[in-house]
C-alpha cells in the first residue's frame, strides 16, 4: 500500500532499477537556509579581504570592486561553482543529504547546474520562492522551475534502518501451547501484517501495540476460538502456530 | 516463498549489505576499495531486484533503494575534468553558432529593446516633458551633473569599483531578464521594454540639454557588448517561455528539456559580452582619452561583435 509516492523509480544504464526519495520543500528550505548563512559568512570574509586589500595597495575602490564582484558571484554563482564542485551538493544540502541529480538519476553536469540556480530568480518570487513551492506541489517530482529547465531533480539520500527479524517474545510456553486451537489459518497477508507489527514491536510503547493489535486480534479470536491476556499475544500465538514457529526451540 | 526463507536471504545477505554501508558511509580510499564498492554495488542491485521479487518487507526494500541510490551517486557522480575550457568554448564558439540558430528570437528581443529606445530617445530629444514622465527628476538630476564635465577622469581605484558595480548590477539585470523568461516570457518583454525606454530617454535628454557628446563619448567603448548582452539574455528568456508555452508534440518538461542546451550557450554569451562590457565600462569608458580615440575605438567594438556574431564557430 502507498498512500503518497515521493520516491521516483531510476533505471541505470546497467538496467538496474531503484527508487529515490525525492526531497520536498521541507528538508530543501532548511538546507536553503544553511546556506544563506554560509553566503553570510563569505559576505563577512569578502568584505574584511577587500579592507585588507585597500589597506596594501592604497587604492580607494579597489576593496569595493571586488566586493560588488563577490557579491554578484555569490548571488548568483554561489549554488552552480559549489553543486559543480560537490557532485551536486552545496554545504546546505550536505548537511540535510540532499544531492541534486539528473531527472533520469544521472549525476548532472555544470549546465544542469547553472541553468536551476539562475533560475532561482523566478521560482523566488513572489517572496520567499513562491512560485518554486507552488510548482513542487505540482510536479510529481517536486521540481521547481529551476530543476525542471535545468533538468534535475532533488533527491534524499538517507539511509533507512532495517528491522530485525522476527522474534516471539516470549516464547510460546507449554501451557499456551496445549491451549491453543490445533489450526489457525491466515491468509498470506494476515501473516504479512503480523510479521510486520512483530518486527517493528520493540520500537513501539505497549499501549501503541496494543491498539493496533486489536485491530487484526479480535477477528483471529473470533474465527479460530485463539484466546490470550492481550491482543498482542493473540496476534503472536496466531502467527506462532500458522508458521510453524511455535515449536522452534528458543 | 516461507517466512524462513526470507529470513534467511535477508540474514546470508546482510554482512555484504553492510559493507556497502560502512564504505559509503567511511568514503571509498583507494582504487582497491572503489572497486570494491563498484564490485558490492552490482551484487547489491541484484539483491534488490530479488527482494522485489521475493516481496520482502518494505523496509527491508526501503533500505536496499536507500543504499543502492547512495553507491550509485558515490560510483558516478565523479567530477568530470575540464569544466572551465568547455564553457569558455562554449561561450565563443558555440554561443554565436546557437545565436544564429535562434536569431529569429535574437531579433525579436532586439526590437523589444531598440524600438523603445528610439520611442524614449525622441521623446525626449523633441519634449521637455518627456523625460519627466519617465524617470523621475532627482535621476535626470544626477545624470545632468554626471555628464556635465568635460572629463570624467576616475582614479584607477575608483575604475575597479565600477567595473565591480557594472558586474554586479548589469550581469545580475540580464540574468532576471532571462529567468523570468520562464513566466511565458512576459518577464523578458518587460525588462527589455524597459531598459531601451529608459536609456532611451537618457539619451534623448542629455542629447537635448546639449550633452549627447559627453554621454556618446562615455558610452561609445562598451555599448556594443552591452546593448548585444541585454538583447542576447532576452532573446535567451524569450526562448525559455517559447519552450515552456509551445511544446511541439513534446510534453512540457520534454520541451524544457531539448531547449536547455541552447539556452545555457545563450547564457554563457550574454555573461561573457557582459564581462567584457564591464570590463571596458570601467577601465577604458572614463579615460581621458581625445574623443576621436574614444570613437574608433567603439566603432571597432562594434565591428568586433558583428564579425564574432556572424561568423564564429562557423566551420
């Protein structure tokens, strides 16, 4: 079941396929704002270089052209030279391991780059980029203006923990074991569930597994005449005898 | 397929996917570990594609999507070399190549900009009131004292200032010209609409209070580059809002798509015509110079932007 598709399929030239996640306007604003406050810094070092710079050649002005000539470079080159230079990553984007990336999962190239930062300029309005988030709600890929001329996307490159297998805790005792009804049939996608619900368990507070258990526990009980203190135990014994694990030694 | 087989695939299968892992996570040192990764790398996609057949849990399939797009960026997104002399050739080859590809939007663009600049420089010449209307006084106030001395000798350090200023301000002017192409291309109409008004009617002013020489002698090294960078940066927005409104069979984004290399050489010219602009705007437009070098000098300017419009990167 997928309620909402944020990942987009990619096929490697080796015709391997896998999913990205794609990285909406939440994660992108805040790496946004990480490096506004890294341009501040360059700002910062610009402006005491171009004082230096005055002060050893004497000449009025030249500090100030070549501040006019940062701030120009950091307005509008600062995301392209550093995306070219990183794979495709500015400082803010590292931090929130973000990486911009062809719309085919391709790595992109500095035309790809320059084209979605000069961009920026449109998708920015009409404040705070208006028009980009409006397009990213739009596109099945959430690609602002930029990405979609400069042909990228903004991909997450997380890295999701698995669960670990299955564990019966406790184990099912001799006496559950006499009192339980010789068959319980599930279908393949009760098992499904319950081995899903099992997996994830020890991540859960008792009464949160407990109110999902009953969601599946009392229709178990009711067709299989399977009883036990709690959902949860109903749901485990179920899937303990329906699979055979019952009998495991522990 | 029992649940103890799947147990099983995950468990004898978890040590190689971890290494994948641990490698990415630690960064590849050496040729012996790139290898190594590539080599865990291709195993990891195969696993994939037989956990997706398998149906294994979500998560697990999470997770190998997860790793497998990480390697995939950490084995291609190696930084290719030469970046600097591909664009330049880019900007002075391919550019005047993909302009006359496009110079039906070149001209276009060029008449958005020059026709409002004869409109506002006549206007002006032939109506006091006319200037008035368009910018406000205290600017036509500034530009009358700018342009009042015969010599407009800067010292060198205040030259750099202005050709840091001409960067800033005029690059940064023609790159929102192009961005806001991507609005159907009404955004690039304005700005070109707009600017040749407005210098257009500064001319006309000047020309009017008996300045013109003044303003023709300060302007007469740079205005080819940088009238040419203006209208190439709005023939470059034009043609963003031409793809993005008629898409040719394409779908939109396709349409995007196959526009975007002519675009970028579009781009790459208008900043160096731009640059170069700046670059004499600052460091050769206020010099003391006998106007008479001062006009050769931009007539050759022009002659050089033509010659370089018209037949570079021909083959």
């Amino acid at each position: 079941m997928q309620l909402l598709d944020t990942t987009a399929t990619i096929e490697t030239p080796e015709r391997v396929r896998f999913q990205y996640r794609i990285a909406g306007p939440g994660p992108r604003a805040m790496a946004w704002m990480v490096d506004v406050a890294v341009q501040l810094v360059f700002v910062l070092a610009l402006v005491l270089v171009s004082s230096l710079v005055t002060m050893l050649t004497g000449l009025q002005g030249a500090g100030t052209g070549l501040v006019l000539l940062g701030l120009f470079v950091l307005q509008w080159l600062y995301g392209a030279i550093l995306e070219t230079a990183f794979g495709g990553q500015t400082p803010g984007k590292r931090v929130f391991n973000l990486r911009v990336v062809r719309a085919d999962g391709s790595p992109a190239g500095v035309q790809n780059f320059m084209l979605r930062n000069l961009l920026r300029a449109v998708d920015f309005l009409p404040a705070l980029f208006g028009i980009g988030v409006l397009t990213m709600l739009i596109d099945r890929r959430m690609r602002r203006i930029g990405d979609l001329v400069g042909g990228t996307m903004v991909v997450l490159e997380q890295d999701s923990k698995m669960f670990g297998s299955v564990s019966i805790e406790p184990p099912v005792t001799e006496e559950e074991r006499q009192s339980m009804p010789v068959r319980v049939d599930l279908s393949n996608e009760e098992v499904r569930v319950i081995e899903d619900f099992l997996r994830r368990r020890s991540r859960m507070s008792d009464a949160r597994a407990e109110e999902l258990a009953h969601l599946l526990g009392p229709a178990i009980t009711e067709r299989s005449g399977l009883e036990a203190p709690t959902w949860e135990r109903v749901l485990t014994l179920a899937y303990a005898r329906a699979t055979g694990r019952d009998r495991e030694p522990t | 397929m029992s649940v103890a087989d799947r147990d099983r695939f995950v468990q004898a299968r978890t040590d190689r996917w971890s290494r994948v892992d641990s490698l990415l996570t630690l960064g590849p040192q050496g040729a012996q570990e790139w290898s190594e990764l590539a080599a865990v790398y291709r195993a990891l996609c195969a696993d994939l594609s037989a956990a997706r057949s398998l149906d294994l849990p979500d998560d697990v399939l999470r997770h190998l999507d997860d790793l497998a797009g990480r390697a995939h960026n950490r084995l291609y997104s190696v930084r290719p070399t030469g970046i600097p002399t591909s664009m330049f050739r880019d900007a002075t080859v391919g550019f005047p190549r993909e302009l006359r590809a496009q110079w039906h939007f070149f001209l276009f663009a060029s008449l958005l900009f020059y026709l409002p600049f004869l409109v506002g420089m006549f206007g002006a010449l032939n109506d006091p009131t006319f200037a008035v209307n368009v910018l406000p006084p205290e600017n036509l106030q500034s530009l009358e004292q700018m342009y009042s001395t015969e010599d407009m000798v800067r010292g060198s350090g205040e030259d750099a200032t202005m050709a840091g200023f001409y960067v800033y301000n005029n690059v940064g002017i023609a790159f929102r010209t192009f961005a806001l192409g991507a609005l159907a291309g009404l955004g690039s109409v304005f700005y070109l609409v707009y600017n040749g008004l407005v210098i257009g009617t500064v001319a006309g002013y000047l020309g009017a209070i008996g300045l013109g020489h003044n303003l023709l002698e300060f302007t007469s090294g740079h205005t080819a580059w940088e009238l040419t960078g203006v209208c190439v940066a709005g023939a470059a927005g034009l043609r963003l809002g031409w793809a993005l409104m008629i898409t040719d069979g394409r779908t939109r984004v396709g349409s995007l798509k196959a526009a975007a290399p002519s675009l970028y050489r579009l781009i790459l010219g208008t900043t160096l015509l731009l640059l170069v602009a700046a670059a004499i705007e600052g460091f050769w437009s206020a010099s003391p110079l006998p106007r008479t070098v001062k006009y050769v000098f931009g007539a050759l300017q022009w002659g050089i932007v033509v010659a370089w419009l018209a037949f570079g990167g021909r083959r």
